[in-house]
C-alpha cells in the first residue's frame, strides 16, 4: 500500500520530488524509486508518505530490519494512516514476528474497519499463528464488504482445511475458481483438500489445470507427483518429479518426490541415491530421511532405516508416520517393546485411518485410547475395535485370552467373516458389527485397538506362546471330511498362490497358479485350492495338464473363516504365499509352508524360519531377484518330506 495523492504541507519542489519517486515506485523502477524517497527525505525529514513508501520498497528487496525502522518512522509523523500500520504488519510477518504482525494488522483495522484488505491480512497472520478458527471469521468479514473478490475465497478456504473441513474448503476453492478461473492457486489448493478427501482422480484433474495455468511452477508439477503416488502411479509420478527438477533443479522437495516415487517402482538403490541428493539440498528435510528409512527397510537394512526414521522424528517430533514405520522396522527386528510404544502412533497416520482402519468408524474411532500396560484395561469393559486386513485380527486374536484374565467383559468389532470362528473359539467375547459398537459406545471403559494387545501383552519374545487358540465347531470339520471322501491314500495339501491388494505388495508377493509346478507333480497327493477371489480360470487352465486335477469349492462355501478353518483342519499341510490364510493356518495349529517375498512384512520376522505368533508355520525366503523357482522347489523338498512321499525328489532345505 503506497502513500500518494495527498495534500502535504511541503514546499512544491519536495512535493514533485515525491511524486516522481512515488511514479517510479509504480512502474516497477525501485532502486532509482528508493533514491527518489531519500532524497525527499533529505530535504524533508518530516515527510511520513517518503518514510513509509522507502519502507515498502526496502522490504521488496527484502531488507527487512532496514524496512521496519523506515515504516516506524513514518508512522511516528502520520499515526492515523491505516496503510503505515498494514505495511508495518507485512514486514513483521516477514521476520516471522507474528504477534507484532496481528497488533500492527488489528490498529490498521481499528482505523479502516471497512476495508477488505485489512480483514484479509488479519487472517493470513492468524493462519500463520496457527489459529484458523478466527481467520476464518475475518475472511468471512473480508467476503461480506468485497464478495466478488477470489483471493479471499481462496484464502477461506485455507482456513476451513486447516480445520480439518475439507467439504467446505473445497467448495470454498471451487467458488475462488468460479470467480477467477486463471487462478492456479485455488486449483491447487482445491486438489490439496480433495486429496484430504480420497477424491484422487479429482484431485488430479484439479492439479493439471493449475499446470496448464502455471506449467512453469515446479511445486505444482511436486503435488501431481503426489497425487500419482497416492493412485499408485509411482512411474506417473517419477515424470512428474522429473519435470520439476527440470525447471529447478535444486528443489530438494523434487528430490525428495523422485526417490519416493522409485522405491515405489522399487528401484531402491536409485530411490537412495535422489533421497541422499535431496538432503545434500536441504539437510534439514525431514520426509526424505522418513523416506530413506522406507527405501533402506526395503533394501533389508532396518538398523540404518531406524536410524533415518530417527533423525526425521529430531526434525520433526509430529510427524507420526515416521514413528509407525519405525515401529516396523522395530518389530521386524523383534525389539518389541520399543516396536509396540511407536506402534501406538498407527492412528495418527491419515494413510492408515483410511486404508487399514478395518471395521471402526469416526465416532468409534474417536474414543481410541492408546495403552501403555494391562492397568490400562484391568476390570474395565474393553470393546477391540478390529484394523488392518482380516489377517491381523486373527494374528492378534492371540491375545485375547490374555486380555480376558485381567479385563472385566471383552467385545469385540471386526469383519462379520469371522464371527463364528471367534465366537466358537472365545465363548466369553461378544462379537459386534460397527453400527451395533456405535450405538452402545458409552457403555465401554476403554475402547482399544485390536493391535494395541501387542503392546498390553507380547513385549519379550517369551510372551509369546505360539500354541493354537482358534478351532471351528467339530461339525464343520466333520462336514468338510464328508465333502472331500475318502483319501485313498492320498495326502491333502490346500494352496495359496496370491495374497494382498495392490498397495500392500500384491505383486511382490504373488505367483502364477503355474510357478507351483514342483509342488503340483508331487505324488500320492491330491490338492485343493484356498485362494480366494475368483481363481476358476486359472486352476482350470492348470487342471488341463494335471493327472490330479486341483479340487476347488464355490467361493460361497469359504468365504466365511469358521468354514475356511474347517477345511484347512480336515487337510494334511497348507502351502501359501504371505496372505489371511497363513494366519488362520497358524492359529489353528496346523501345518503350513509359507513363501515369503525378499521384504516380508514385519510379521514374518527379518530372517528366521519360523514366526513367533505360531508353533506350526514354517517359512522359506525369496531371494533378492523376482524368480520363485528356488523357493518352490525347497517348499516341494519340505512338504514330501513332511508327508512322508515315495520317491519326490526335491533341492535341498535351505533358508
């Protein structure tokens, strides 16, 4: 805000000086409009207009200190101007000294209560001092006296994301984008809260016409990235990245961006090298050393990845999900005691709530207390709320008689697929469908995550008694033993070929039906596919070259985990990839041969052959490369050795 055209009690040669600074102030000519400003000065030192305009020109070339002394100066000579005050404001918040800034923002108010811009620089400062519930108050004034103006719809709707109302702020933004189209900033800001929203594809529709409005702004061509990322496009996202190192090749965020996106093609040692050029840039960066920590965790380096997760979290001690791929790497490494306390920080994670926050809902949710030890549950009435995949609840189902000698009535949230099971196997746990949990929400003392009885209950590997503590009622055994006949001398053995979803590692640690060829030419045995999903097609295309065709049920007739764990008790061996099913294979007791990834999830444990949670798994490695031949070959060794076959050949037991 300029001073100019103002009666002034100066001679008219002053006058003139002024005015000819204040020309070249507006043209864009500051260093000879500073000159211009001194000069009045010189001539006249009480000339408020030239003290606070030389003020403004001083900031432009971000002389910050030498700005504020300028502004001061001429409101000490013209107090009751709301312009001094203002400017004073934005120099204050340029050297980050915000409460100044909001009392310099309030006088220019007091004085120009109905001017737009003053509401406006009310609520920037107020955002900036992390307090969006009154900047919104002072944009929705700001809207009231100007309603037609775009910046402060955009601006609102910073506010109302920053409140977590991301419904509102987008609509906010698209009202900024209706008023002004060109403004790329709204388009931006309206991807960012769509996001928020798991409105990806909107999101990005969003960003590319911000591009197209700015496409030579690398931060925008950093949020696409993202958003990639987000839909799991890692090589779209690369691209991305790509082109805004291409326009700044020193932004350490793209850097950052570029090795996330090649851990997510799993070009691990390329993703290291970007994430180490992005901290050469900005040591101070704390996604890229949380984000190292994700690439060395992969590369199986977990005491270097927690090192990295380390120093993300001395940078930034909020950042919660550093804490929860720690507490991975943690547990990985079977140090569960420091695993389970990070652990904790799971439901913080936005990613986490909305992937893998399993049957709770936001109400539910809201009344999850973390938990440091069994006191925190002693006596009281526990409802567990189930998380993650079905696999994890009957992983974590191993604690449940534990939690049961110390809490007074147990309840139980989770898919509905395993209600009979854990109401057969837990005769004492009342299982709950969410709606159900809702309703009767304040009748719990504690609400508690499934996978917070880790922390409540398996800190030592002693804690863990690997014995079985799933069963199906007898009938169900019984009726699956009538299903499949007489073995006639057979052996039974149920297969697993593909496990998880695409962002779990579906890929990684998934075969082809065909790539279990060892297995299936094995003799005297007959075999019956647990994979779920639809796998008709692909077990007929192998039966079709099979003396013993793989037997296969109606996915209606498995779907549920009691008839599923009535099957697998009625056969001789379980071979799987990582998926449920070894989970509920374990819990049962019975024998499975599991083939785990070169990077196994933190379950299976960094190296061992066996996994603490079960007695009767026995796990075989990959190795670093993608081919499952060896690792088959070694399950097929195994499982004729276990089943006592005439004449299989098989590679020799390795690990």
């Amino acid at each position: 805000m300029l001073w100019g055209d103002m009666a002034q009690a100066d001679p008219p040669d002053v006058e003139g000086m002024f005015n000819a600074a204040l020309a070249r102030h507006r043209a864009g000519a500051l260093a000879e409009a500073a000159d211009g400003y001194r000069r009045v000065i010189a001539a006249s030192p009480g000339h408020a207009g030239a003290h606070l305009n030389l003020g403004v020109v001083l900031r432009r070339f971000r002389r910050f200190d030498e700005a504020l002394a300028s502004i001061d100066r001429g409101i000490a000579l013209s107090p009751d101007k709301a312009g001094g005050h203002t400017n004073r404001g934005s120099v204050l918040r340029d050297l980050r000294r915000l409460d100044e800034a909001l009392e310099s923002y309030e006088r220019a108010l007091a004085l120009a209560p109905n001017e737009s811009l003053c509401h406006l620089n009310r609520a920037s400062v107020l955002r900036d001092l992390k307090r969006p519930a009154e900047a919104l108050e002072s944009y929705d004034r700001a809207i009231a006296l100007t309603p037609g103006d775009a910046v402060l719809h955009n601006g609102r709707g910073g506010a109302l994301h920053e409140l977590k109302r991301f419904d509102a702020a987008a609509a906010a933004f698209q009202e900024a984008i209706r008023l002004q189209p060109t403004l790329a900033d709204a388009h931006r800001n309206r991807a960012v809260s769509l996001r928020r929203l798991g409105r990806f594809q909107e999101a990005l529709a969003s960003i590319d016409r911000a591009i197209g409005l700015k496409p030579g702004d690398p931060t925008l061509h950093i949020s696409r990235g993202n958003l990639s990322e987000e839909l799991t496009r890692p090589g779209e996202a690369l691209e991305s990245y790509d082109r805004a190192i291409a326009l700044q090749p020193d932004l350490a965020a793209a850097h950052n961006g570029r090795g996330a996106a090649l851990i997510g093609l799993d070009r691990l040692e390329e993703g290291v090298a970007s994430l180490d050029r992005a901290l050469d840039l900005d040591p101070k960066l704390e996604l890229a050393h949380r984000n190292r920590g994700v690439a060395l965790r992969k590369l199986r380096r977990p005491e270097e990845a927690v090192a990295a997760y380390d120093r993300a979290i001395a940078l930034r001690p909020d950042m919660p999900t550093a804490y929860w791929y720690r507490s991975l790497c943690h547990l990985l490494t079977g140090r569960y005691g420091e695993g389970w306390r990070d652990y904790e920080r799971r439901w913080d994670v936005e990613e986490f709530v909305r992937t893998a926050s399993g049957e709770s809902t936001p109400q539910i949710r809201a009344r999850l207390a973390p938990v440091a030890g069994p006191g925190d549950v002693s006596g009281r009435t526990v409802l567990l709320v189930g998380e993650q995949g079905v696999g994890d609840v009957i992983m974590f189902a191993s604690a449940i008689p534990d939690l049961l000698a110390v809490a007074g009535e147990v309840s139980l949230v989770c898919d509905p697929r395993l209600h009979r099971l854990l109401s057969h196997s837990f005769p004492r746990v009342r299982l709950l469908d969410a709606l159900s949990a809702e309703r009767w929400l304040e009748d719990f003392d504690a609400v508690i995550g499934i996978g917070s009885l880790g922390r409540l209950f398996r800190n030592r590997l002693q804690d863990f008694p690997a014995t079985p503590y799933l069963t199906p009622r007898p009938e169900i055994v019984q009726r699956w033993a009538a299903r499949l006949g007489p073995s006639e001398g057979r052996r039974r053995v149920g297969l697993s070929w593909r496990g998880g979803l695409q962002r779990t590692g579906r890929s990684e640690r998934s075969m082809d039906l065909a790539e279990l060829g060892p297995i299936l030419d094995l003799p005297q045995t007959e075999f019956v596919s647990l994979q779920y999903g639809e796998p008709d097609a692909e077990v007929a295309a192998a039966n079709a070259g099979l003396p013993r065709p793989i037997r296969i049920f109606p996915a209606a007739e498995i779907d549920d985990f009691e008839d599923l764990a009535g099957l697998v008790q009625a056969l001789d061996l379980v071979i799987s990839v990582q998926t449920s099913l070894v989970h509920l294979t374990g819990a049962l007791g019975a024998p499975g041969l599991v083939m785990l990834p070169a990077t196994p999830e933190w379950r299976y444990t960094a190296a061992a052959a066996t996994m603490p949670w079960y007695g009767s798994i026995e796990l075989f490695r990959r190795g670093g490369d993608s081919d499952w031949s060896p690792t088959v070959r070694r399950v097929a060794a195994e499982a004729a050795r276990r089943l006592g076959l005439a004449g299989a050949g098989g590679a020799p037991d390795e690990r």
